[in-house]
C-alpha cells in the first residue's frame, strides 16, 4: 500500500488540513501517517483559535512514522517549525535505503528532540529519491495566518531545497517572491532557491470562463492544464491537489502525470460536491 506521510496542521471542521489529506489519500488508495503541526479551531467562514505543536514534538511524529513513499506538507506556522521539518527531512534524505537504526537516535540536530524522545524513537529509513510536495500554504480561506514571516523566510531557504514540487497559489506565489513582478520571475525566485519544480495553481487567475494552472520544471517549457471553472465553493482544494499529486509520484508516476491525475481527481470532487 501506498504510504504517504503528511505534515500540517488539524482544522476542526474537517473541511481542509490533515483531515482533508487523510480523506484524499485514503480514497486513493493510500495509507496516511501524519505530523500533526498545529491544532486550529475552525468552520468554513472563520478562524477561532490555533496552537502550534513544539518543534520538538512534530520532529518525533515524523522519526516515529516510519518508512513512507511521499511526504505531502502543508501548514507550517512558524519558522522554528518550519527549520525542524527541513532538517529532520534532510537527515532522513541523507540516509542510504539500506540503512536502518534500531538504536535510539541521538538528538544531534541544533533544535533535536529532548533525550527523553530520543531514547523512543528511531530513525526514518527512506530512499533517498523521496517525493516531496509542498503546498505553502500562508493563509486559511477563513482569513487565518497559518504561516508567520519568519516562517516564509524559513520556507525559502531551508525546506524548498528540498522539495520534488511547490504549489502555490497566485497569492502565495507573489508573497513568496515581493520583488519579483510577474509570473516568470517569481517562479524562477523559487526555483533559484532550490524546488525542484513548481505548479502556479490558477484558481485565483482573472479568466472566469477557466481554471489553468502551470508547471515549471527546470530548463522546461511550462505546461498548461486548463479546465472550465466549476462554480462551487469548497475549502481544501489545495490540500487535496497535492495529497493526490503526492499520492501519484509515490506510485512512480511522472510529476506531469501525477499533475494531470490529481487535477482529474479533485475536478470530480468537484463535480460531485
């Protein structure tokens, strides 16, 4: 079975988040384990309250998942977050696939677990090939900040390095890049630092008739996806985009590939909402 570790936070209304990842990920097919990032209090039109996780405690949840096929990532908060999920990853990446570590692991990271995790846990035995899908998600359709300025600096340089592919939406493409004008430099500003590819997703575009998103590979002709706009309402899209794409690579498809079938599969949610 397919498994895909997804890192984010846990949105009470079950209608984005973790809860939306899980549902995604099972209806593939797909076994999820999660890192649970922050706990928000939410419902489709507001944001209530929210608590990040420790740093420390989310570096647990993801040593504690095990052996996966993809991770998909999502809500951050903060940058102390942020830093121990690109270096807990990067020590995991770094790891050869024959390798496991029975013994407990040593908090030798700068911001590593307290001895007392460390005596629990063991270390992650994964390809160095892992996909990784990150959705830079900044702020909840309800208004909410799910991701602090520091924890966007973070982002940039530490976590995007990384990542087989980011999805960010108009919006988040330009916050990410506030130097850079236009759709082609702030997607090079990405790739500068270091994703591997990155999908624009055009649901926030000013064509009313169609939804188009683009993906940017390296040395590539960007690739449209177009398909005509649904008129309905439905928090989590995002989420579900880059559960499914995550879903897909895990399966050995090509990132193009697993484009076209996670847009099929959100397309009929949907369809059948």
């Amino acid at each position: 079975m397919t498994r895909v570790l997804v890192i984010g936070g846990l949105d009470s209304s079950g209608g984005a988040g973790i809860l939306r990842d899980v549902a995604t990920i099972t209806r593939l097919g797909g076994q999820t384990k999660v890192a649970v990032t922050a706990v928000t209090a939410q419902t489709d039109h507001a944001g209530f309250a929210g608590d990040p996780v420790t740093p420390e405690v989310v570096q647990a949840q993801i040593r504690a998942a095990g052996p996966v096929d993809a991770v998909k990532i999502g809500m951050l908060c903060n940058g102390a977050i942020t830093r121990m999920v690109a270096a807990t990853l990067a020590e995991i990446l770094t790891a050869t696939p024959t390798e496991t570590r029975a013994e407990a692991v040593p908090a030798g990271l700068t911001e590593g677990p307290p001895r007392d995790h460390a005596q629990t846990m063991t270390k992650t035995c994964v390809p160095a090939g892992l996909p990784i899908v990150l959705d830079p998600v900044l702020m909840s359709s309800s208004g909410m900040v799910l991701l602090d300025a520091d924890g966007q600096d973070a982002l940039l340089t530490t976590l995007l390095p990384l990542c087989s592919v980011v999805t960010p939406n108009l919006p988040e493409l330009a916050a990410l890049s506030p130097l850079s004008t236009g759709e082609t430099a702030r997607v090079g500003h990405l790739l500068l630092h270091g994703a591997g590819a990155v999908l624009v997703k055009g649901g926030h575009g000013p064509d009313r008739a169609q939804v188009e998103d683009r993906l940017y590979k390296r040395d590539d002709t960007p690739l449209r996806f177009a398909a005509p706009r649904i008129y309905k309402t439905l928090r989590g899209t995002g989420c579900h985009l880059a559960s499914a794409m995550a879903v897909s690579l895990a399966r050995g498809r090509g990132l193009s590939q697993a484009v076209r079938e996670a847009r099929e599969d959100l397309l009929l949610r949907f369809r059948t909402a």
